[in-house]
C-alpha cells in the first residue's frame, strides 16, 4: 500500500473517530453550555499549534520542500496559537472583546489549515520522512480543523440568539 492511500485511510478513519467521541460524550455534555464555557475547550486546543515552528526547525524536512512553505505554515500555526492562548484568557474572564477575539483566532486557524492541508498533498510530504509530523497530521491536525468547524457553529448560532 503506498503513503497516499495509508495516510488518506488514517484520516478517513481518524476523521470518523473524533465526531464519534464529539457526538456521543463532548456534544451532550457541551450543548446547553453558555457560549464562553462551550468554546473554551475547543479554543484551548489549539493553544498546541506552537507545534508548527517545527516546520521550519532544521534537518527536520527533507531540503526540497519550499522553504516558503515551511515557513508559512510554521508561522500561521504559531500565531494560531498565540490567539489561541488570548482567547482562552478572554474567554475564561469573560471580557467583552472575547467573542470578537474568538472569530479572528477561528478565522486565522482555520484559513491556515484550509491553505496548508492541500499544500501538503500537492508537495506530497506524505512521500517523505516526516517523522512526528505524519503523527500529527492524522490526529491533532484533524482535530484542529474539526474543532475549528465547531467554533464556527457557535457563534454562529450565538449570533443568531442576539
């Protein structure tokens, strides 16, 4: 089997497991919450993507990948993260400008991820020693764009509450 359809079925099948464990244990337990305590966990998550400097940490890829790729995704992934930490702050006090904060992380987020993912098909990095970063792909990766997905549904749905 090659590395395109191992890592398409991990995703496939990664995919699948999160929104089981979303649907049958997080939804029920998350879904009357107010729409700062329900968002609190899914922005906390991402407070990890600081994991993406190592995109342009050295001997870390192999030298033939764009190095203007590397980078961007290394550098959108860390101000992710950096959001990530405001909003938690933001969101965990309450201050008035959580929301709004929460939108422009949500955003960032998941436009890195919407740019980043189809890049990394078309360079084909999955052809190449990744190391942990396979790892990543096929579980915090996925996890992060589903959970970006989510934080989109609620303040949507808050918006239309107001």
């Amino acid at each position: 089997m090659n590395n395109f359809i191992i890592i398409n079925l991990q995703a496939l099948t990664g995919t699948v497991a999160i929104i089981l464990g979303f649907k049958y244990w997080i939804q029920p337990r998350i879904s009357k919450l107010p729409i700062h305590e329900a968002l609190l966990p899914f922005v906390y998550l991402n407070t990890f993507r600081y994991l993406g400097l190592s995109f342009m940490a050295k001997e870390q890829f192999y030298n033939g990948f764009p190095s203007d790729f590397l980078t961007t995704v290394g550098l959108l992934d860390f101000a992710t993260s950096i959001l990530a930490i405001s909003s938690v702050i933001a969101l965990k006090n309450k201050w008035n400008f959580a929301i709004p904060l929460v939108w422009i992380f949500n955003i960032v987020g998941f436009g890195d991820l919407i740019s980043a993912f189809p890049q990394f098909f078309g360079l084909k990095l999955y052809d190449h020693n990744l190391g942990f970063i396979w790892i990543l792909f096929v579980t915090y990766g996925l996890t992060t764009f589903l959970s970006h997905i989510y934080i989109f549904y609620r303040l949507i749905s808050n918006m239309r509450k107001v």
